[in-house]
C-alpha cells in the first residue's frame, strides 16, 4: 500500500509525478502530495483524497522543478487528512521523504527525539523517520545518502522511501526493506517508483532496489547503489515488458469490467507455450528443475491472502485429486504467526498477484529459513515474491489494475490446474484418457470464457432485481465452494453489500437461520458429482423463500425449474468449473457495485497490493 514516485532530470517533474501517481493510486487513495525542487526553493503540496484533488489544488500553485517526488497514501498511522498527507518534512523543512511501510519502533524513536527537542506536526510513523535523517546529517555533519542510511540502521519495520534535500538539490535519495521500489534509468535523467507503471512510458530500463539497498542518484555523476553496511552494489538493469496500452482502460468504463473481458486472452497466455493437447503435453518451464521435488514432496502448504487464497483452495482440491498428494492451504498471515511445523521434505507454493503482499512474503521467508522449497504462483513480473522463490510461474495476466481481482485469479487457477495435472501424470495418478481430456479441455477455455461473456446483458438484469439487498449468501460444494468464497468476496469489496459463501452442505448448521424472501442465494449448480446433493440444498433455500440464483451447465432443466434465475456457463471438464464459474459472480458483483454508484476500481479502505501486515 501507499504508492511513490520520484523524478530527477531535465523534464519539468510535476506532470511526471502527477501522472506516476495516478497510475500508482491502486495502491491507496487516502491522500496524495508532491515535493518540488526549484532554484533552491522546495515547495510541498499535499491533499487529502484522490490525485485529482491534489490537481485542483496545485493549479494555481508554481510547479516548477525538475526534481520531485510523491506520494499516494493508504493510511496506516494517523487519519487520512491534509497534515498526515506524505511528503514529510524535517524540522528545518530542509527535507522531505516519502514512504510506503510502516516503521514499527517510530514511538520509541519519536520520544527520544522529542526530549532532544524535535517538534512532530503529524501523527505518521513517516515524520519521524525525516526527523531522525535531519539529525543525524545535522550532528554528524554526514552527506544526506551517509544520514539516510545511518537512520535506515535503527529503524525496524518495512520501507520503500524516497527523501530529496534543499542542500543538495541534484540528489535523490532511496532505499527499500520490504516495500518495492524501482528505478527507471533515461537519458540523463532516473525515475523512482513503487513499480514500473509510471516509470514505462518513458524507459524499459529498469533497476529493482533490494531489501538493504541505497540508492544516490545524483543529477551529475549517475546512479550508484550501496547496501546498508556500505557495501557498494552494481547496479543489475533489467528490461520491461510491460507495454504501455496495458495500462489504459482502453474503451471500458472501468478497469475491473475490462479486466473480467481480458480473461480469455489472459488464460490464453497463461497456458500459451506451456500445454499443448494436439501434441498431449504440458510444461511448466519455470518449475522444469522442481518437478522431480514436487512429485516426491510429502506435502504441499500453500501460503496466499484474500483471492489469491481462494485460488489456493481450488488449488488443494487439484492437486489432492489429479496428483495424490498431501496439501494444506494457509492463510499466510496466520501461518506466520503459529509455528507452524514445516518439514525440508515441503514444497511450500506462495500465491499471489502483486507478488509484494508483506504477510505472504513473511511466511516465504519464515518457511525459506525451516529449508522448505519456495515456489510461486505470480502476476507481477520482477515483484519480491517472485525473486525470494527458488522458482516459479508467472501467470500471465498481465497488469491488474482494479482493487478486485478477476483475470489474476482465473489464471492463478489455471496454472494450479497445469500444475496439477503436470504432477498427476508424473505420478502416475491421472489415466492417459484423463490427461489428453484436461488438456482438450484447458486449451478450450479462453473460447468457452468468450461464450459466457455473452451473457453480460442477462447477468446485468439479473444484478439489477438484487442492486439492494443488504445480504447475500454464496453456496459450492467441493472446488466450487472456494467460488462460493471468492462470489462473496467479491460483491462485499465493490458493493459493500455484507456476502458470506459457504459449503452448500454447511447452510443447515446454521446460516439457514438467515433465508428468508429477502435474502438472495448464489448457488454454483453444475452439472458433475455433487449436482443432486446441491439440488437438495437449494430446495431447502426455496422452502424458506429464498431467492436462487444458481449458475448452471448449459442444457440444464431441473436447476431451471427450481431457481429464480439460471445463469449458463458451457459444458467443461468437472476440474474446469471453477474458472468458468467464477466469471458470472465476479460480472454480478461489477453490475450491482456500478448500479449502487460504488467506487468499482477503487473501493473504499482497500489498496491493491498490501504491502503492511
Ligand atoms: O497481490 P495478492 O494476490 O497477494 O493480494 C492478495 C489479496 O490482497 C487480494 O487478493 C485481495 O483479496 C483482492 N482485493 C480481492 O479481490
């Protein structure tokens, strides 16, 4: 959470900010400010809300300089107002400093520096990180890199900071612990930013700071890198790939919607080069060296947050069915805190999109120091997650851009689904006819996800009778009942209408308490297995007068005659469901938040990548 930004060269910085912070407001919309350089003078402008507030702000403000940095804020510490608002400035107002993290001691910190005199204007953790910076360059008389890092030495917590000085107006300072940073590398002139967005339109060059790092960028002499202990780094350039039209809305009102009809090209991507059915084979190139290791594993824990760990219990019943063995999916933020036994015979999958989520990539580490394999399951080329994982598989979605995750987790799903059954023909556990079946079938999916996308127009009728209910419950019965948890999910983000989702089975234990006419019941009524067991289920909704919508196999009667609305998705392998199944809930959830005029890109206290615990 929060987003940063920073400029130094010959370009007037500000529309550079302004626009590297527009891209970066997933990351929070709390606040957003600026810090310009200009002729010695270092003017700071900083509002509560979106970037377009600061825009209305500054408009009649000089915006002059061509050396900046800024801020979109997710609050942690202090309300989200003007004066909380990043940039922070030093006593002296000499520096200012962005940050993303959270500095855990700043209370111990603030004290002490308030009995030597210092004064705090904010309630942040931030402001007292500028405060330490300013005296230890004051008293040492150090250079503003030298202070920086002697301050980065006594703080404990996660950073990505960025800290610009009036006295030494060609510089900008970063560093990074736990929190991404990136440098862009121009021609004669560095961007610095929490990830590549606003840095691609102007460079594919790019230079992913580590956890420890330091990085001077110095206006005349270039960039130079040192760790914490002053060890000098050489900086490692890397190239983007991300393309510039990926991160545009291209024609659709919002990102999410534009994002749910991406998802045949994205899973399309995801399986492109790594599956082929005509051929009857499937690869996973990143996971080539591990697959041995998975195979003979005693036991897959997987470790993701929120979606991401709704797409590891589709993935536990995968792996579990096609490939026999073991599996415990965990919340990473509970598994890090537990003690959790884990054993060097592990293979333990990190899922995630952002790849920067801080409580996933706390419990990589904790499990990288029991000996565990890492693997991981990521969106975000380049993101910490990926580069702490002995190996793993991009998932090829592309960029995410609304707060809700739709084409992330569909693709998460189909490299579970590729990974599993590259395992399970390994082991021996799926039968030839099962295998050359899942391939036929995976390699339809991007034209069956086209077909179900045609049902937009019913699914928004549909959203339009239940815009207003106050409930909702979200039922499955075995891989779909993650579904039912990822349905809920996803209308409670955007709409904030309250949803649970449970196993259909579960409803009699008590959530049955809760049906009555008012109460919309999203039911995944597929046709396979558990059909007649969930049919019984949702009679039991209608002799309560529930109101049923179910989502059924194409070419389904009894569902339709019991259910007050039947959403068709096509035929597909049993395995398969879960991804064509989620798209009706995640175009449900969409239509009612857009219908209840929500925020649908960026709801209210959420953040895209969580990068606090
Ligand atoms: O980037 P990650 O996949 O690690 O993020 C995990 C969750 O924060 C994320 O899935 C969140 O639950 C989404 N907003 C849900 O749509």
């Amino acid at each position: 959470m929060c987003g940063i930004v920073g400029y130094i060269g010959d370009k007037k910085a500000y529309p550079i900010l302004i626009k590297g912070l527009s891209r970066l407001e997933y990351r929070g919309y709390d606040s957003a400010g600026i810090a310009l350089l200009d002729e010695g003078d270092l003017k700071v402008y900083k509002k509560q809300g979106k970037v377009q507030h600061l825009v209305d702000y500054a408009e009649s403000l000089s915006t002059e300089g061509t050396v900046g940095i800024g801020h979109t804020r997710w609050a942690t510490h202090g309300l989200p107002n003007d004066t909380n608002a990043h940039p922070h400035s030093s006593g002296d107002s000499n520096l200012v400093l962005v940050h993303n993290g959270i500095i855990e001691n700043y209370d111990v910190i603030k004290k002490s520096l308030a009995k030597r005199g210092h004064e705090f204007k904010t309630e942040t953790d931030t402001e007292v990180l500028v405060h330490l910076i300013e005296e230890i360059k004051n008293n040492s008389g150090v250079s503003i890199e030298e202070a920086v890092r002697m301050a980065l030495r006594e703080v404990h917590g996660a950073y990505a900071i960025v800290v610009i000085s009036k006295d030494d107006p060609d510089k900008i300072i970063a560093a990074k612990k736990s929190s991404p940073l990136v440098i862009g590398l121009g021609e004669d002139e560095y961007y610095i930013a929490s990830d590549a967005t606003p840095i691609v339109e102007y460079t594919k060059n790019v230079v992913y700071l580590e956890d420890e790092q330091i990085a001077i960028v110095d206006r005349h002499n270039g960039l130079r890198i040192v760790n914490i202990s002053n060890k000098e780094i050489s900086p490692y350039v890397q190239e983007l790939e991300l393309q510039i039209e990926e991160l545009e809305k291209g024609g659709y009102d919002h990102f999410m919607l534009k994002e749910i009809y991406e998802q045949p090209r994205a899973i399309h991507d995801s399986f492109r080069g790594r599956l082929n059915a005509s051929e009857g084979w499937i690869s996973l190139g990143g996971l080539k060296d591990y697959e041995d290791q998975i195979a003979n594993s005693d036991r897959i824990v997987i470790v993701a947050c929120g979606t991401s760990w709704h797409a590891g219990l589709v993935g536990e019943y995968y792996i579990e069915e096609l490939a026999r063995i073991p599996v415990e999916v965990e919340y990473a933020s509970e598994f890090r805190y537990r003690n959790p036994i884990i054993r060097q015979n592990d293979v333990v999958i990190a899922i995630s999109q952002s790849g920067e989520t801080a409580d996933t990539l706390a419990a990589l580490k904790m499990a990288k120091e029991e000996g565990a394999t890492l693997l991981g399951i990521v969106n975000v080329v380049g993101s910490s997650i990926s580069r702490i994982t002995d190996a793993g598989s991009y998932t090829h979605a592309g960029p995410e851009i609304g707060v809700a995750s739709t084409k992330a987790f569909t693709t998460q799903v189909t490299l579970l689904a590729m990974m599993a059954i590259m395992i399970g023909k390994k082991r021996g556990t799926i039968s030839d006819t099962k295998f050359q079946n899942l391939l036929n079938e995976m390699e339809a999916l991007p034209q069956k996800i086209e077909k179900l996308l045609e049902s937009n127009d019913y699914i928004r009728e549909v959203a339009e009778i239940y815009k207003d209910a106050s409930n909702a419950l979200f039922l499955g019965r075995g891989s779909s009942f993650p579904i039912a948890l990822e349905g809920a999910l996803k209308l409670k983000e955007i709409s904030y209408i309250h949803a649970e989702g449970y196993p259909a089975a579960e409803m009699k234990h008590g959530p049955i308490a809760l049906i009555d006419e008012e109460m919309p019941v999203f039911v995944i009524a597929t046709s396979g297995p558990n059909y007649e067991k969930v049919v019984s289920n949702i009679q039991e909704v209608k002799a309560r007068k529930g109101k049923i919508i179910a989502i059924v196999t194409k070419g389904d009667t009894s569902v339709k005659e019991i259910a007050d609305h039947a959403i068709e998705i096509p035929e597909t392998d049993d395995i398969l469901v879960p991804i064509l199944a989620t798209i009706p809930f995640q175009l449900i959830s969409y239509h009612i938040a857009v219908m209840r005029n929500c925020n649908v890109d960026q709801p209210r206290n959420l953040a895209k990548s969580v990068t606090v615990e």
